[in-house]
C-alpha cells in the first residue's frame, strides 16, 4: 500500500517536535531551520500550520531538474534527490509551486522530503496526531468520517 | 553534550562583544540553566551591587537540553539581581527564543554594564552586533518586535524584548519573548531596560548537535512523551483548560485569595475561569479560547490563545487588541481577576494582552492593583491621587485603566509600578501590602494549603509558586496526597519540591512536566544527551546546591532568616470561607525544621558544613 503524509493542521500546537525529528534523521542533529517539513505559525488568527511536500505525481521539481538528479522512488511514491548528481543550481526551488523543495547551504545540495525511506520521523514524532502517515487513496477519509458522523439520521438509528 | 559549550559575553558599556568557552567544571556542578548561570553571577558580581546599576550583569541561560527534542525542552531563564526584591531573580520563560539562542550556537549570553545609548543586540548564528535602537526605544513590545523583524527580513527572527513599563522604571517588568511569552517575575525586564538594551533578537541555524547517544535519546524521549500524553493533567487538564484548570478548583477549597488576600473566595471565579473561556459569547458566539498552543518542543501545550469580545468597552478604537494573542493562565487571571475582585473575563484578558504588550509580571501587577484598590477602599489613595479613576474592587474600568497607566509609565502608573511593597510604603499603610522579600503573592493562600506558606516565605526570589509547587501534593496528590491544613511534614515536603525543581529548570525543562513526570522520568533524558553520568541522585545533588548557592547570594546581599517571612494578615487573619474557616497560616511550625533539614543554623544562616558539602565558592 502505498502511503501519504496527512497534514490536520487544526490539530497542530505549534511545537516543532516534526521539525526536531525531521531534521535529527536528516541532519543527524536538532536544527528546524534544516527541517524538510515546517510550521507556520499565523498568531493573530491563532492557527498553526505544519507544512512540507505532497510527493506530486509530475513533480515540478523533477521536470525541472537538468541532471536527473530527482527520481521517484516507487516504493514510497517519495521523490528523491540523489545527493551525487545534485548541482545545486536551484532550478527545482524556482519550479515548485509549494516552495517544498529547498537549498542547503551547508551541503550544497537541494533537500526535501523523502518520507524517510517509508517510515516518516515527523508523524512519529507528533503528539496530536496533526501528521500522519495514511493509505495515499484515502487521506480524506477522517474528515469524511468527521462529516459522515454529523450526518442526521439519528432518527433512523432509533427507530 | 548537548551543551554548546559557548557564552556570548556583551560589555553594554563599551560595545563590545566576545566569546568564550563554557565553564564545564561549573556545568557538572550546576548543569546550566539557572543553576549554572547563577554560578557565573555569583562569580562575576557583588550582591550587594545596585540592581539597576552598571555593576549588576544580566544573563540568559539556556539549559543542555533546551533545544533538544526533549518534551518542554526550549525554556531559559534570565539571572540577574532583582530591583523589586534585591535578592537574585530567575525568571523562566518558554517560547521559541531559548531554543533559537541554543542553536545559533550559545549556551548563554552575559550582559555587563549600560549602554551609553538604546540598543538592541543582533545575533545570526556566531556573528552578534549591537545595533542602534533608535526609532525602537519607546515602543511597545509588540511594535518593537514588528521592527525588529522589518530590519532583519527574516520572519524566523525569534525576539525578547521590553516594553515601556521597564523604560520608565515599573520594578516588576518583564522580558517578553515571542510576543507573548514572559521571564516575568522579580523585575528582570526593569535590569534589562536599565541597561539601556531594548531587545535581543536571534536566529540560529546551526542547531543542537553532539548527543551523546542520539538513538538511546530519541528513545527515551519518546517514552517521557507518553507519559505525559497519558497524565490526566498533562494530558488532558492543561492542554484543555490551561493552567486555568486550577480556578474552580483552588476557589472551591477556599484557597483563592481575594481582594488583596482580605477573603479566601472569590464568588466571581467561574466567570474567569477556564471553563468560562470556552463558553460561546453572546456577540460574535466565539469563546474566550482559540486555541491551546505549545512552545518549542513541548507535548502538553498549555498555552492559550485568546480573544477578546469584539464589543468589550476596553478594545474599542485599538486594533492592536482586536485579533488574537496569549491569552490567561491561571497565576494572571487570579492576580488580575479575583484578588482585584474583578469578574470581567474580557477585562482580565485586556489587561494580561497588555501586560505582554508592554512587559509587566502580570502576577504583581494585578496584586499592585489588589493593594491599591484596598488603599482606596480605605481612603488613603483617593481620586486625587490618581487624577479621577476610582479603584473600587470589582471595577473592571478600574483595571484596565491600570493596565494601560503602568504600561506607559504614565501618571499613577508611576505609583503603580513601584510594585505592592513601596506603594504601601509610600501611603503609609507597609501592613496591606502582600508581599514577601517585595515580591507579590501568586494565587494560592498559604492560610488554605499551609505548605505554600513554607514555600513563599523561603523562595530565593521572594513570594512564588514555581519555587516549590506543594500545590501538587496538597491539592492534587502529586505525588502522593497531603493534607493542606496540617503542618506536619510540609518542611521536608517544600524542600524536596525546591531542590527537585532547581534541577529541572536547570535541565532547561518545564516544572509544569511535573504533574506527571519525577526525576525518574528526566535524568534518563539528560544521561542520554549530556556527558557523564546523569543520576536522580546527582540532580538532586545539583538541586540543593543551587538552592543553597541562591540562598548565599540573597544572605551576601544582605537578607536574613527574618525575611523568611509572611505579612500579618496570612498568619493572624483567619480564613473565611467555609473549607478553610479559622484558619492562618501556621509559618512558625514549619519554618524551624525547614532550617534544619537544610543544615543552616536557627536563624537561617548557612554552615561551613553546608558550604564544604556543596563545595559553594568563598
């Protein structure tokens, strides 16, 4: 089965756990300003928004790429970018839609990200259940099942 | 390590900034944080300096595991001596700003000395430069913030800042940090201003590196989260209601203070509560509550995110007030609310969004109040003095006038921000002020929950429940049940909450993990990120030697056993309110065997047994 991140962002507190964990399994230590998945935090409305790439099908990023550097991975459906081949040109940050893709100045290299080989750290790590990682044909369910269950047929289940 | 092992030291005087390594061998002994930064403060400077003078120094400290992704861990204190009490103010805050200065690379910044002029200091990772406040000086908090923020372009610039109340002398202002988070007690925002420095902003993108043991880290870390996940107060009480969970409950056991602590109940608490601020209001149907929300790294998320109705008299004609922003925990909404008598839940929430938009503790603001409203009921304050407004208890226009004097400093404000003691002082009538060391009560009387009254009269930074919360066990049998009314037992159960917490705000944790977590639950955590062996024992260890460590600097500054003490009202004036009827606080049975259990002789001063044991500095 493969499988997407799901993102709830009313259930988000705002904590940074995802970005702690995103960037320790990336990084190999504490760094949200190296995390691959980012809250914004919106505090005049009090919202909170965790965000990172959606894996598209044609991927902006890897149309764009002139080396080839980015390639699906077909068995978590998580585009990746080959660290060897990356130029750094920065032609996919410019070609994404959703900002998602991102250089580091430290490698010299684009990073996004790659759902952790299938075993995402952020949706471990979070402690609402705001990220989560679900069957990819069905990520609507929950809020489907949120408004089937305001669904009026109260009446028929009593009778 | 998890330390960064680096300290940003800014002479204010002659603009000058360095680096230095972190003392590790003081970092074994007081691990970081509070502990660690009291050690240097201890080392560096005279208690017995002006507070407000350019001899006193300013540090904020993170602790080892701030900024890690251990639950809570994102807090730093600022150490510095306190102008409101002149014994040692630590004043922890949560937020973001902590763990950005972590990892920008710094365990702790030390401020010396004062400025010639306003400024602000800059830092981006290992590069810091004190800039100009010109154009910033004079501005709120908040528009500081949103200036700060212009100037370096960066939306993840993390900022603390003062507001006017610190400019212009209020001797409880605060830091705000994030514009809505405070180090808040003991004045330190006032030492801040002093210095002429009005923000310190950072970004850091270098980050926490060096765990000793990344994957027996995260492992543990995450065990810890459950634990706190599956506690019904961190679990569900304070991500629910907040620290406000403790309104209905602190009032129905009669252990509410009112009116400048002159009643034990207050029959308007449920209306500024945290039951009430989930309550639809009548004129947009929104509740009080927006939303819960977390600090850096925390699992409870306790914070509250509020609004204020769009009708209210006191938001009318200010946009600054008209959106979202951090709403009430229980110590403001008693202090602003029920000890000044006031039942306006939008006149409370007015005043704690001005409180961070101009840097006071609402804590002693609302009790500065209390005392004033109660030196007008009794005609010593009269509208003379305050150019017109009447300071009834109950007065909600009373309130929020107050709010906004103090926080621009202006006219009465300035009276008001001399805190309870001198205000009291000043009109004559030093009995009415509610204060201990000149620090303001928070809300829990001592008369109903008896080992409170142990805890505020021994706190090293004067009257405050974060120094000892025997609130847990008294109230809410964490760990184990003890009962408020009797005495017995409260001497050894204050100092084990006093040195268990200096251990944890040293961690660079929250104290509010406590409802579920002991040291049990942390030292695993710190073992697994810090270098050498980190024990329950050794952090209790560190724990009593902080205490003690904060307790020579109060004596060196010149304090003495006899400001171990509680006004009159609380040990004379019976409770009552029918839980609590006939009962004061019973100081006297508690006091002489806190000493000893501490090893300090009958009048409060340490040995050179406990100096030895500790191995504290000259």
């Amino acid at each position: 089965m493969l499988r997407s991140l799901s993102i709830d962002p009313d259930k988000c507190t705002g904590c940074l756990q995802c970005e702690m964990a995103c960037s320790l399994e990336n990084e190999g230590i504490f760094n949200p300003a190296r995390s691959r998945i980012k809250v914004f935090t919106f505090h005049e409305e009090g919202r909170f928004v965790p965000y990172t790439c959606t894996q598209c099908d044609e991927a902006w990023c890897m149309h764009a790429c002139p080396v080839d550097a980015i390639k699906m991975n077909f068995q978590t459906g998580a585009l990746e970018v080959n660290e060897k081949t990356c130029v750094g040109c920065k032609v996919c940050t410019i070609a994404c839609p959703f900002g998602t893709i991102n250089y580091n100045r430290v490698s010299g290299k684009v990073i996004k990200c790659d759902l952790c080989g299938g075993d995402p750290e952020c949706a471990k790590a979070c402690p609402t259940q705001a990220i989560t990682y679900v069957d990819s044909d069905a990520t609507g369910l929950e809020k489907m099942r949120a408004w089937a269950g305001k669904t009026d047929n109260a009446q028929h289940a009593a009778g | 390590m998890a330390w960064a092992k680096k300290v940003l030291r800014v002479n204010l005087t002659d603009g000058t900034i360095s680096s230095e390594p972190l003392n590790m061998e003081w970092a074994a002994d007081y691990i970081g944080q509070r502990g660690l930064a009291t050690r240097y403060l201890v080392a560096e400077t005279d208690p017995g300096c002006d507070a407000l003078g350019p001899d006193n120094k300013m540090i904020m400290a993170t602790g080892p595991l701030t900024g890690t992704a251990a639950s809570t861990g994102g807090r730093y204190s600022v150490i510095t001596k306190s102008p409101l009490t002149g014994a040692v103010a630590c004043s922890n805050s949560g937020g973001f700003f902590g763990a950005e200065l972590k990892a920008a690379g710094w365990d702790m910044i030390i401020f010396e000395g004062r400025s010639p002029n306003p400024v602000w200091l800059n830092i981006e990772d290992d590069r810091a430069e004190l800039r100009s406040a010109d154009g910033i000086w004079g501005k709120s908090v908040w528009e500081a913030d949103a200036a700060i923020h212009k100037i370096t372009g960066d939306p993840q610039t993390r900022v603390a800042a003062v507001g006017r109340s610190a400019e212009s002398g209020c001797l409880y202002a605060a830091i705000i940090n994030d514009l809505h988070r405070a180090a808040g007690r003991s004045g330190v925002g006032t030492v801040m201003a002093s210095k002429n420095l009005k923000a310190v902003a950072v970004r850091g993108s270098l980050g926490v590196a060096n765990i000793k043991d990344p994957k027996r880290f995260m492992e543990t870390v995450a065990e810890q989260k459950v634990v706190l996940a599956e506690n019904a107060v961190t679990g569900q009480g304070l991500p629910a209601l907040g620290t406000q969970v403790l309104m209905n409950v602190i009032n129905e056991i009669g252990a509410l203070p009112t009116n400048n602590m002159q009643k034990t109940q207050f029959e308007g608490a449920h209306s500024i509560s945290g039951e009430a601020m989930l309550e639809p209001r009548k004129s947009d149907g929104k509740p009080n509550l927006t939303t819960n929300a977390a600090c850096f790294g925390c699992t409870i998320a306790c914070g509250r995110i509020s609004t204020i109705d769009p009708t209210h008299f006191s938001i009318q004609d200010k946009p600054q007030y008209q959106h979202n922003s951090g709403g009430l925990e229980y110590e403001a909404a008693w202090a602003m609310g029920a000890d000044t008598g006031v039942d306006d839940l939008d006149a409370v929430t007015f005043a704690n969004f001005v409180c961070n938009e101009d840097g006071m503790d609402p804590i002693s603001f609302g009790a500065t109040v209390a005392a004033a409203m109660e030196l007008f009921e009794k005609g010593v304050i009269t509208t003379e003095h305050t150019g017109g407004m009447a300071l009834n208890f109950g007065s909600a226009e009373a309130l929020t006038w107050c709010a906004e004097k103090v926080g621009t400093g202006d006219g009465f404000g300035k009276d008001l921000g001399l805190g309870s003691k001198k205000l009291c002082e000043k009109y004559g009538h030093p009995e009415l002020s509610m204060t201990v060391k000149g620090q303001e009560f928070p809300a829990y009387d001592p008369r109903g929950i008896q080992g409170m009254g142990l805890t505020y009269a021994t706190s090293n930074r004067g009257a405050c429940h974060l120094r000892s919360y025997t609130v847990a066990s008294e109230v809410l049998g964490i760990p184990e049940k003890t009962d408020p009314a009797v005495t017995e037992g409260k001497a050894g159960l204050v100092k084990a909450f006093q040195d268990a917490t200096a251990a944890v705000d040293s961690m660079g944790l929250c104290v509010f993990t406590t409802f579920a977590w002991t040291l049990d639950n942390m030292a695993p955590q710190l073992d697994a990120a810090c270098e050498g062996d980190w024990t329950v024992d050794r952090l209790l260890e560190a724990g009593e030697r902080i205490w003690n460590l904060e307790r020579d600097y109060n004596m060196k500054a010149g304090l003495t056993g006899a400001d171990d003490n509680l006004p009159e009202r609380l040990l004379k004036e019976a409770s009552k309110a029918a839980p609590t009827e006939g009962q004061v606080c019973n100081l006297h049975e508690m006091l002489p065997e806190y000493y000893q259990l501490r090893g300090w002789t009958t009048d409060g001063q340490l040995t050179d047994e406990v100096r030895q044991k500790f191995s504290l500095p000259g």
